[in-house]
C-alpha cells in the first residue's frame, strides 16, 4: 500500500496553467475515487469557468512563439515525451488503475499504446508538406501552404486517461498548436502526471494548459464560445457530443468528434471459432468492455452458434475479477456505481424479454464497482442493449442466417465507429467489408486501434480522425497563395 501512496503523493494535483501549478479559485477541490473500493485517493483542484479563461488566455498568449518553432524541436520534445513514459511506465500504468480500476498489466499495455502516439507524431512534425503548382491558364503560380489551426480545446474520457490526451496533444504539438485539455473528473491523475512528463521533456510554458473540474459544462460553454479558440475535439457520448456541436457552430470551430460506439461483432460459419472466440475475447473485455470499440452485438451464424457460445462461456466465466493491483486479475471493476448499475440494467432488461444466462449477471456483494464478465444468448431485437452501448463485461449472442442478415443487424443503429469481422472466405470478408457502415473493421482480429492507423466513425460515431498520417491534418488550415508572374 505505501508503494500505492508514495505513486498517488508523487502525482501533481493542482491546475497547470502557463507553465505553473496553482490552486483552483477559492481553493476548491474535487475527490477522486479508487473505484475498487469506493474510497478517495486524493483531492484535486476544481476550476471554475475563471480558472479555465486564464488557461486559455495562457494558450492564446503562447500561440504565436509556438507556432514559430522549429518542427524538428517540437517533434523531439514529442520524442522525450515518448521516452519518459516507456521509462516509468510502472509508475504510470500503477497511477491509472488507481483511479480508473483496470488491472496493471492493461495499464501498461494503454501507457505503451499512450507513449506511441507522441513517437509517431514526433516524426509527423517535420512532414508538414505543402505545394506548388502552375496555374491551368499557366498564367500565374499557386502555393498552398499548412498552418497550425491555433488554441485548441481537447476533452477527454475516463476509460482511456492516458491514450486519449497523447492521441489529440500528439497531433496539436506537432502541428505548433497550443491547448487546454481537461480529462474527465474521474480520472484526472493521469493527464496531470502528464503534464508533468512533457515539461520535463521540455515543452514550454503555456503550449499545454491541464484543467480539472467538476463542471465540465460551466468550464468548457464559455471556452467554446470564445473567438480566440479555434479548435474544439472531444473524446466521449455521442449527446455530449451534439451539445459541444452546437455551441462549437457559434465561432464555427474546427471539431473532431470521437463519440459512441455500438459495435457489431460477426462470426460466419466458415470462421475459424478459436481465432473468434479470442477476438470476441479482445473486443468485448479489453478495458472489462469499458471502451467505445468494444463489441456491442455478438451476432454469429446459426450452424455454429452453440459451439461459438460454449466456447466464449467458458473463456468468460474463468477470468479472475478483483483489485487491479491483484496478482492473476483479469477484470477490474467498473468506474463508478452509476456505471455498474446501468450494466445491471441492460441486462435484467435483456432477461426479462426472453435472454438466457450462460455465465455471469449476478453482481457480488461488497465494496467497488465490480461486476461479473456475463455472457447472454437468444437476445431479442427489442432488447435495450442491442441499442445502446453498454461500457461492461456483457456479451449478448445473437443468431443469423444469411450474409445479407448480418450485413442488415450490423448496420441497423445510429452508431458507425467500428466493426469486427469472422470468417476464412476472402471474397465474403471483401463484400461485407465494403458494406460495413462504419469507420474501422477489425478483419478476423478483435483489436483495431494502432497510432498509425485513423481512428473514427461515421455517423453519429462522431467527425474527423485521430492518428495515422492524416491525424496531423486535424490541427492544420491550408493556406493557399495566388502568384502573378507578371
């Protein structure tokens, strides 16, 4: 336990703004959780709508000298980043399960999956191109150029508290572009250790601002609003999402939008049902299905459906729940009661309409927000959870018949993030791949999310890609200059 506190003490908890560390207005502070046992950890600093228009006066103060480094300096500061994270990543992965309940060895896995995304942006930075080009009358010239976009506003979600921050602060310090991030009340220790981090790493003052708070809302409207912010992304639910649409329409924002997620999960007959199972396993319990990727709708062809279930069932009802600081344990709890008890929710909703138990859905007495890895079979179209995400251990296993079947219930909802795909058929993977209606397709894998890959949906998923090549493009205006020869 004392390893525990010394991690927990060793952490800033103060608002970082303009290079400094200072106390919320009037002192206020917020409690963060260990949602395994339900106790606070730590109190953190509470910002009110004063404290984040001095962060961003700090970002817009700091715009123009940032803007004006070197690509290469900006890029190695990505790259001490990088290095510092792989360094103590025992450190950091040990803060992130505190606060978020997942267990260690998944921690380390998001601090690596983190510390990647300021590698591949550190490379990114000096291949900001541009172009020339003759005009078709070949009377004059054009150049266009690419400029950062300026003062960026980035929220981030609880279940990923470090990959989501490195996966926008990335790009935005590649591009030459200052920030205010503020990560989710629930899990704000990792973003401030961050900060930390990249300070170390020698990013200047006031290029990154750190803004916790208890009211995201009242913090954020007015930043949003603001004229000198150009640049809004948000990591999160799709309603939250629509909201920050609108109020980013005022000043016409440049957004991006990571939102909900209903992911279908479709294993055809000709699958290999080992390799399935384990990427029903990947999809559906990475981060215990707290994850906007995870696979939603287990829908498998009726000839293999039974073998397909056994098998899932009894890779389910074997993982070891508990503390994720425990030895052996495979799934942490859930993040908040809240949380739990929606789970809990879908699921009896899910029985009540005719859903079979094969493993789990009892929820154990004690502390923490613990709930048991579930797998539910003949679940009904009208069930809650074919509908909504449910950010849990829950599998539900429905039947198909034909290609076309499948290809309809995958795209049957508002949701477009991504989709998983089963089956040995090259022509079939290709047909349904194209008819997908989503932004991403794990092919005969369970894991789609990869720094050098653009992340993002369609529909209502969300607007715009993160990492890969053109996740740089995000925090980028082109700028194109009309040349007269004469």
């Amino acid at each position: 336990m004392s390893r525990e506190q010394d991690v927990v003490q060793a952490c800033p908890t103060d608002l970082y703004v303009g290079g400094k560390w200072r106390a919320a207005e009037g002192g206020k502070t917020l409690a963060v959780e260990d949602p395994s046992t339900g106790t606070t950890l730590v109190q953190v600093a509470d910002a009110s709508p004063a404290d984040g228009l001095k962060a961003l006066d700090a970002a817009v103060a700091a715009q123009a000298d940032w803007a004006a480094t070197a690509p290469r300096e900006r890029g190695e500061i990505l790259r001490r980043t990088y290095e510092l994270m792989t360094e103590r990543a025992d450190e950091l992965a040990l803060l992130m399960t505190l606060e978020m309940g997942k267990p260690v060895a998944e921690s380390k896995g998001e601090i690596a999956y983190a510390a990647e995304f300021f590698r591949w942006f550190a490379e990114e930075a000096v291949r900001i191109d541009g172009g020339y080009q003759v005009a078709p009358n070949g009377q004059g010239r054009f150049l266009v150029m690419r400029q950062p976009v300026g003062p960026c506003l980035l929220i981030t979600p609880w279940n990923f508290p470090a990959a989501m921050g490195a996966r926008k602060i990335g790009p935005a310090v590649a591009a030459g572009c200052t920030m205010v991030i503020k990560p989710a009340a629930q899990t704000p220790l990792s973003m401030l250790k961050l900060a930390e981090l990249m300070t170390e790493a020698g990013l200047p003052a006031g290029v990154l601002n750190v803004i916790t708070t208890s009211d995201s809302g009242g913090v954020m409207e007015p930043l949003i609003r603001d004229p000198r912010a150009r640049k809004l992304s948000f990591t999160g639910s799709t309603p939250v999402g629509q909201k920050l649409l609108e109020q980013a329409s005022e000043q016409v924002l440049r957004t991006s939008m990571e939102l909900g997620g209903n992911a279908p999960f479709l294993v055809f007959a000709d699958a290999d049902l080992d390799k399935a199972v384990e990427g029903a396993m990947l999809a559906k319990m990475r981060n215990g299905g707290e994850a906007c990727t995870a696979a939603n709708r287990i829908y498998v062809q009726e000839p293999v459906l039974e073998a397909f279930a056994t098998k899932l069932t009894e890779r389910m009802a074997k993982l070891k729940v508990g503390r994720g600081t425990e030895d052996g344990v495979d799934v942490g709890p859930l993040i908040d009661a809240k949380q739990r008890a929606k789970v809990k929710e879908l699921v009896d909703d899910a029985v009540e309409q005719g859903a079979r138990v094969l493993t789990g859905a009892e929820v154990a007495e004690g502390k923490g927000y613990f709930y048991p890895p579930t797998v539910l079979t003949d679940v009904p179209k009208s069930a809650r959870l074919q509908k909504e995400e449910i950010f849990g251990p829950v599998a539900p296993l429905t039947a198909f018949e034909t290609e076309d079947e499948a290809v309809a219930m995958a795209n049957d909802t508002e949701f477009g993030l991504v989709s998983y795909l089963f089956t040995s058929d090259l022509g079939r993977a290709l047909r349904v791949s194209e008819k997908l209606e989503t932004g991403m397709i794990g092919l005969n894998q369970g894991i789609v999310s990869n720094p050098a890959a653009p992340f993002g949906g369609v529909k209502q998923s969300g607007l715009g890609r993160e990492g890969g090549s053109v996740g740089i493009d995000e925090y980028l205006e082109v700028k194109y200059v009309a040349v007269n020869l004469g």
